[in-house]
C-alpha cells in the first residue's frame, strides 16, 4: 500500500502543473474565440455587444485561474510528501497524535 502512496504521489505531482496548463489552454481558445467574434460583428452595436461578452470571458477565466492556481500547487505538495513517505504510517486514534508517534 505504501508503494502505491508513493506512485499516486508522481501522478500529484505531475496533475498539478498539467491542470494549471489545461486551464491555461482553454482560456486561450475561449477568449481567442470571443474576441473573434468582435471582429466578426458588423455593425457598431453588435461590436459593443460582443466587446462586452469578450471582457466577461476574458474576466471569468482570470477568476477560474485563480482559484485553482493554489489547488494545483497544493497537489503538488501533497504528492511530494506522498512521494518522501510522510503518508506510510497514519495515526490510528488521537492519543498516537498527541504522543507525537
């Protein structure tokens, strides 16, 4: 089982960074295709329309960012804990952590 805790500890490691660079990815393609449609607009109205949809994507992804940013960093810390073995032994009632075994 500690072998196991051990190889999910890469795999922590590794979702991290891959999740912070898919989120990064469909940002792109979301807002590149908002924008697109402000210069697809014809007129006047429908340009201020498809500006102020743009700013509303480009917005809620900068949100989403940022609010999984520290999820991802905190995967990574907790694969690397899994990958030292901090996770091999668990505490079995609150009396072990409070000896401090």
């Amino acid at each position: 089982m500690n072998q196991l805790k051990r190889i999910l500890g890469i795999v922590w490691i590794i979702m991290g960074p891959a999740a912070i660079l898919f989120l990064i990815w469909q940002a792109y393609e979301k807002v590149g295709l908002a924008n697109a449609k402000v210069a697809e607009a014809l007129t006047e109205a429908a340009k201020e329309a498809a500006k102020g949809v743009a700013l509303n994507t480009f917005l809620q992804w900068a949100i989403i960012i940022a609010v999984f940013v520290p999820i991802a960093f905190g995967f990574v810390i907790f694969g690397k804990y899994a990958l030292q073995g901090e996770y091999d032994h668990l505490p079995e009632s609150s009396k072990e952590i409070e000896d401090g075994v």
